[in-house]
C-alpha cells in the first residue's frame, strides 16, 4: 500500500489603494502537490472595502419646553471599526423663531473616515415654551387706618416661578375700588408675562 503525501502551500500578494488606507486586494494562491510531483493550483482574490462610519442617533426629533435643555440632550455616537477618529461635523440652521424659547433647529450631522467617505444623519428639535409663569399674591385682609392701606399696597407678589430662563414682566397691576370711602373694598390685580409672551 502506498500512501501518498500532500502538501498545500500558499503565497500571497497585497496591493493597498494608495486613496484609502484601509483598503487592499489581497491575491492568494494555493498550491497543493503530491509526492510524486503532481500539482495544481487555484486562485482566491479578496477585496477589503471600507464602508462609511455609522452615525447612531440617540433621538430622531423631539420637542423641548425651554432652550434650557438643549445642553442636556445626549450627544450621537459615530461607530468606526476601521478609522478610530472620524471627523464630525454638527452644522445647526435655526427657523420658526419667534422669542428666545419658540424657535426650531435642524441640526445635521456629517462623519467623514480617513477616505473621505461620508455619512449624514439629521435631528430636528423643537423649543415651545407654552407654559406661562406662577406666582403668589399677599393674603386677603381686613384694615381700619390710612397707614395700614399704605403699607398694604407696597405688599407685591412672592414666589414667582418661571419653567425657562428670561425676565418676567408684570404686564397688570390694577386696583378697583368697591363702596364707600370709609368701607370700601380694594381689589388688586396682577398679571404676568415671560418672554415668549405665555
């Protein structure tokens, strides 16, 4: 009995595309030949090709109540298993504005690899301050001089709160008398305005 032996072997050829680095063919050939000088020989080819960073976005669009929160919002993620520093660019063009917190962003974001090929995701976000601001206003009371009525119309309102930054206006702040001079009743009004107008 004759039991032959065989050998395989391979040489291999790499040509890199000088325009992207991370790219290359690679040419194999395979060998095999038997003791007795017998070969034959095929052939693989393989071509590594880059694909374009992946942007993963962590919100699509959405909508804030304040600009306040645009600080807040989490940042997308550029996924390379190639090029571990792809460039990123976030360009912002801002429309529908109305007040510093009612306006819209587009916001579009590019990741350009090491051979220039480029991906684009874009997020659109909304700011609508709708919600107007609260406050407190001094206790109703009953008094009986000049003096006390006095000190009660320096009384103003307390505790105002306002869900985004900016100034608060009063807008009203009217008093109406009911009765006689000497037993009326004071009515006062107040009415708040923040800057988107709420």
């Amino acid at each position: 009995v004759v039991i032959d032996t065989l050998s395989i072997t391979f040489k291999e050829k790499r040509e890199k595309d000088l325009s992207c680095p991370f790219e290359e063919e690679i040419i194999r050939v395979w060998l095999a030949q038997d003791a007795c000088g017998n070969q034959d020989s095929i052939q693989q080819q393989f071509i590594i090709k880059k694909q374009p960073p992946e942007i993963i976005l962590p919100f699509q669009d959405t909508l804030l109540a304040c600009a306040d929160e645009l600080a807040s919002l989490p940042q997308p993620q550029i996924i390379d298993i190639c090029d571990p520093e792809p460039t990123i660019t976030i360009t912002e063009v801002v429309s529908d504005s109305s007040c510093v917190n009612d306006y819209t962003i587009t916001r579009t974001i590019t990741a350009t690899d090491g051979c220039n090929r480029t991906s684009m995701a874009v997020q659109t976000i909304v700011i609508r301050d709708t919600v107007p601001p609260t406050f407190e206003v001094p206790r109703d009371t009953v008094i009986a001089d000049r003096d006390a009525l006095i000190a009660l119309q320096q009384e103003d309102i307390f505790n105002i709160v306002e869900n985004c930054s900016g100034a608060v206006d009063t807008v009203v702040n009217a008093i109406t008398e009911i009765g006689e001079p000497c037993d009326r009743t004071l009515i006062r009004s107040w009415a708040l305005e923040d800057v988107c107008g709420n």
